[in-house]
C-alpha cells in the first residue's frame, strides 16, 4: 500500500510518533528492523521510510549509515522529534505505588533522577512501546513502563508524570526516504546528504574537506565508518547546507570528486525548521 509510512519499532515507538508528525497523511507500518524498513519501501508495501539516523544525547544510531548507501532509497526530507519520557501506568495506579519501571536500556539512565527521587527501579525491555504494552498485559498495578504518551493512547494506560527526562534537550534525527529521487528545490534551506571514500593518496581527506572551506560551503556532519570488516576500508557521511545546483555547492562537489574514489548523493531535502 503506497500510502503507508514504514517505522522500525512497536506501535507507540517514537519512530511512530516522528511519523505521526511529520506524515500525518500516511498510516504507519510497524516493523521489526531497519531492514524491514527499508524492504518495505523497495517492495511497495509503504511509500516511504522513517529512518532515526543520530540522537542528540546517544550520538549516532547504529547500523543507519552503513544501511543507507545500498538501500536504494533517497532522502526526500528530515524531521527532529524531541524525545519526551513519560510514566505510564495501568489507569487508577497512584504514583506511589510504582515500584518498578520498565523501558529500553537507552531510556533509563535518561530519567534517573526522577526514579532514584521516587524510589523506582528501572527494569530493562527490548522496546519502550513494548514495555508500555507489557505493563497493560501483565496487569499488576506496582509496575510501570517510561514511554511516549502517544504509547499510552495506544495501551490504554494512564500518565502518572509527564517529561521527566534529566535533560530538557534530548532530540532524535529521522530522515524520510523513499524509492524515487526528488532533487527539486523545495524551500530557502535546503540540505544535501551524500557518502563518499577517499583516494588512497597522501592527506586525501584533507585535500577532499578544502573545496567546502573554499567555496563557503557549511558541513554540519561528517562521520566515517568501516565497511567491509576492513580497517583500510573508510566511507565518509556527510550533510551539507545547499542544493547540488548551487554554484558553490558544485564546485565542492567537484572538488570532493578529484579526491574521491566513490561518491553518492543520498538526498536533498529541505531543512526542518527545528534544525535552527
């Protein structure tokens, strides 16, 4: 079904909740892994893909950058979704007697001062929407689960407290992609992601990065990754501000290329507001 948007999570994620915002138009498609994302996608049964790809506390999420080049997907655009952790019981709990809470192994430390202030151990699941969804199966009013309030729509569970998350800052980085390529300006802030190796010749890198100093060109990421098992084997991702058309874009571009034994546009896509 090409109006679905595909996710990698449980309902109630906050994959879904990206999804929810930044496609309302679309109906989510839970799925188990990245791949299955992406699979969806190249076969038809969704239209596009909601891909996390950094966390602004964890860094980046593991096994995006290496997926993304041969997926055969494109960036068509990005969304930032603040990452609010909320305690979800079964409805009628009192906050007091919740003793134990149960999330991903990622969420915990995140809300450690609010349980260590009400006394509740946290517990580790697979998914935060599993947890929410475990805590409203098992029925047993002492247990909790730290997720997203659109999880306790989902389960029917009650928020006991709302964004007790330590940090007030917390943001996750998804890019939506999709089968066909939409290279076409569509707004004043565009960005440009792509994938590259350097030559194996003396400071290549470093020759390769001038042509976006030169020409004026603002790198906002640059990461590098091994592919192949190979230490010798180092790809490159970066995003930049700027469509491929733009003069000085070009010349980067071109600049990089001379440098470069492979390099690959992954997308262009308007700036998401919350980026500023």
């Amino acid at each position: 079904m090409t109006d679905r948007i595909a996710f990698q999570g449980e309902p109630g994620a906050y994959s879904h909740q990206a999804c929810v915002d930044a496609r309302p138009e679309l109906e989510p498609l839970p799925c188990a892994t990245f791949e299955d994302v992406i699979e969806a996608v190249r076969g038809g049964a969704a239209a596009q893909a909601m891909l996390p790809v950094e966390n602004s506390t964890y860094g980046r999420v593991a096994d995006i950058h290496r997926l993304l080049p041969e997926s055969g997907l494109h960036i068509v655009d990005e969304a930032f979704v603040r990452v609010h952790i909320n305690l979800l019981a079964l409805p009628g709990t009192r906050l007091e007697d919740v003793r134990e809470a149960y999330s991903h192994l990622v969420l915990l430390p995140q809300c450690g001062t609010f349980l260590r202030d009400k006394g509740i151990t946290g517990r580790v699941s697979p998914d935060n929407a599993r947890a929410a969804r475990d805590v409203a199966e098992w029925d047993e009013p002492g247990k909790a689960a730290l997720a997203s309030e659109l999880a306790a729509e989902i389960y029917g569970l009650d928020v006991l407290a709302r964004h007790i998350e330590d940090h007030d800052r917390n943001t996750t980085r998804f890019l939506v992609m999709q089968r066909a390529a939409d290279l076409s300006r569509r707004g004043d802030h565009m960005m440009t992601t792509f994938v590259f190796r350097v030559r194996n010749i003396p400071a290549a890198l470093y020759k390769a990065m001038g042509g976006f100093a030169t020409n004026g060109v603002n790198m906002t990421k640059l990461e590098s990754y091994m592919v192949g098992g190979h230490f010798t084997a180092t790809q490159f991702y970066a995003d930049i501000e700027g469509h491929p058309d733009d003069p000085n874009v070009q010349l980067a571009l071109d600049e990089l290329g001379y440098f470069t034994s492979e390099l690959k546009i992954l997308g262009t896509y308007p700036a998401d507001a919350a980026r500023d």
